[in-house]
C-alpha cells in the first residue's frame, strides 16, 4: 500500500470504488455504500514515521447532514486517490467544498428495466454522502492534541456555512484546511450558448486511438459539437456529441476548455456532399453514389428491422450483389468499419436513405 497522507482520499474495503472500473454502476441499495473518506489525520506506529497506523477520514453524513469523522485502523481502508499537496489560498467568503465531492458526484446507480421482452439499462446518479458547498466564514487555529511526533494534522480550519435540508436553514462547522477545495466561478457561459445554438464543431483527440490493424486503420481524433450544459451541485457541466462514434458523453467546464480555445467549425467543413440530393430536376440518391474506399462517411441505415440508425462508416470494398442472394434487390453491399461497434460491418446501398461524404480519408 502507498504510504497515505493528509488530504488524500481513502475508501473503506467494503466500497465499490475498490475496483478498478470506470465507470462502476452500482446494482444494489446506495445507502449502504459507505462515503469516500477525506484524510484529516493520520497517527503513525514511530517517530521514524515510516508506517501509518490509523488514519481519520472526513465524510458528509447525507442522513444528519454533517460532517462527520472516524478513525480507522490502515487494514481497514485502501488509497483511493493521492492528492497533491499543495498549499492553497483560500479566501475568505469564497467558495468550496470537500476534495471527495468529484468523485461522490461520479457513482450511478445502474437501472435494468424488461420493455416487450427486451431488456433496457441506464443509470442515475447516486447521490448520498455527496458535501455540500459551503462559505469559508474565518480562518481559525486548530489546537494539535495527542503526541505531535507520531502524528500528521493540519493545524489550520476555516468556519464554514451551508444551507442544511434537514433543518431548513443554515449550519456552521469547523473543518481542517487540507481535505478542502476551492470552487471555481466559471464565469461567462455565452460563449458556450453560442456554440450549442450554431452547433458547432470541435476536433477532439481520443484518449485511446481507434484499431484496426487487419485494415491498417487508425483513428486517432473524431469531431464533437456541445448539445448541452447544466449546473451539477458546483460546476458546470457540458455534454457532447460524438459524431463519428455517435455516443453522448459529458466534461466540467474544467475540462472542457482545451476544447473551447480551438478553432471551431461548421458541420458543413467536414462533411460537404449530402444525398440524396437534387440534380437539375432530378434526384440522386445513395446507393447511385460511387463510394470511395478508406473514406469516412455518415450514414442513415435501415436495418432489417425497419428502424433508422446513424453510423460513421470507413468504406473498404464495394461488393456487387450476389443474384442468388434475396437480397440483391437492396443495391450493392458496402464492407466497412463501423466506428459505432468498433468492427467491420457490412450495408446495402439501397437501405441508405442518407448520406454524408467527409473530407477524411484513412
């Protein structure tokens, strides 16, 4: 175990979160998961310091709406998260919360539903244990009990307020500067409401490149445009679109803003050459398109189902249809790799009922 230090993050063995997953969606009764742990003090086994004992973690009780601390044994708890020290300036009247209140706000509780026969999840928010946040009112000195050789605490607290649910009002506490952090006032959105109404888009790099070596593919960046932004207890949130792998997916304003110093575009400058579309007076349509191999394009596909579905596509072979096929009313058949399922997938032209053409090429 890393050794753990004032202000890091600790769980208790029993928490999800002890497994590596990302994201973990909790199947079971939230208000049995214990809180992420805030290390407010920790006692060591020497003056050598060199192994901890116990450690004291910081929590927001949902149930009484305070904060809360306990001690635990080092066996009983595992390093979730080493913070950073560094020594902060917080002012007076500003804004924070607890440094667990990022991840408090990341646990879903996972939601399986039977609709006609068919079985449909999604998630929600988990938000018990989540702290509030609270103004820093006064600096105050905190008085170091106990035997300061084998022992790490911060001696310096804030008086803090929140509003309370339970009571209805207001309530005060004193909490340990080193397990705070400061939140930011984001400050002017427009420009973000600017970029949803025009819709436009972004060139964003993949965190992991998209592979596919049998056809010497490589996606190493798709396109996003933001479809939307909410408050989220204190950030602001925003949520894209991913053209090219057609998914939803969502970034604090935070993290978001390498994204927004980039130069934006219309959706027009990547993908220029519709269909069907009108020639003279007639139409031309998809599956008259002479589609080009390792070109990326976004298709409207009807499946054999007879529902719509969106997929970003890179061409590999145009195949003629095979006349013992019963299919081979539905056009030719495209190969390619479909970057929704992350495979090769195989289309009839005849089922594009729309087409974009873009200007990638692989």
């Amino acid at each position: 175990m890393k050794q753990i230090k004032l202000g890091d993050l600790v769980l208790f063995k029993t928490h999800p979160y002890v497994h590596k997953i990302d994201p973990i969606k909790i199947s079971a009764n939230a208000q049995l998961i214990p809180p992420i742990l805030n290390v407010d003090e920790v006692i060591y086994s020497d003056i050598d310091r060199t192994n901890v004992l116990k450690v004291k973690g910081r929590f927001y009780n949902s149930i009484s709406n305070k904060f809360e601390s306990i001690w635990f044994n080092i066996d009983e708890v595992i390093l979730f998260k080493s913070i950073e020290d560094v020594d902060e300036v917080f002012e007076l009247f500003s804004k924070c919360t607890l440094k667990s209140s990022v991840d408090e706000l990341k646990k879903l509780k996972a939601i399986h539903q039977v609709d006609n026969g068919l079985s449909k999840s999604s998630s929600s928010s988990t938000l018990n244990h989540l702290p509030p946040v609270f103004i820093l009112l006064e600096e105050k000195d905190i008085e170091i009990r106990g035997n300061k050789k084998i022992k790490d605490v911060s001696n310096i607290g804030y008086r803090v307020k929140w509003f309370n649910p339970k009571t209805g009002s207001f309530s005060e506490d004193i909490l340990p500067k080193n397990i705070m952090k400061k939140v930011s006032d984001t400050g002017d959105e427009s420009r973000i409401v600017d970029a949803i109404e025009n819709k436009y888009i972004y060139q964003y790099e993949l965190l992991k490149p998209v592979l596919d070596r049998p056809n010497d593919l490589n996606i190493e960046n798709t396109i996003i445009r933001m479809i939307d932004l909410r408050y989220n207890h204190f950030s602001i949130v925003i949520k894209f679109f991913d053209i090219l792998f057609n998914k939803e997916f969502e970034l604090t304003i935070d993290e978001a803003r390498p994204i927004l110093e980039k130069q934006s575009k219309l959706f027009s400058d990547y993908f220029f050459n519709k269909h069907p579309k009108l020639i003279m007076d007639n139409f031309v349509y998809p599956y008259e398109f002479q589609f080009k191999t390792r070109h990326l394009y976004t298709i409207t596909y009807v499946n054999n189902f007879g529902e719509k579905k969106a997929r970003c596509i890179v061409v590999l072979r145009i195949l003629e249809p095979n006349l013992n096929e019963k299919n081979n009313d539905d056009g030719k058949m495209i190969e390619a790799f479909c970057l929704l399922r992350k495979e090769i997938r195989y289309f009839w032209t005849k089922r594009i009922v729309q087409m974009f053409e873009s200007v990638f090429s692989f």
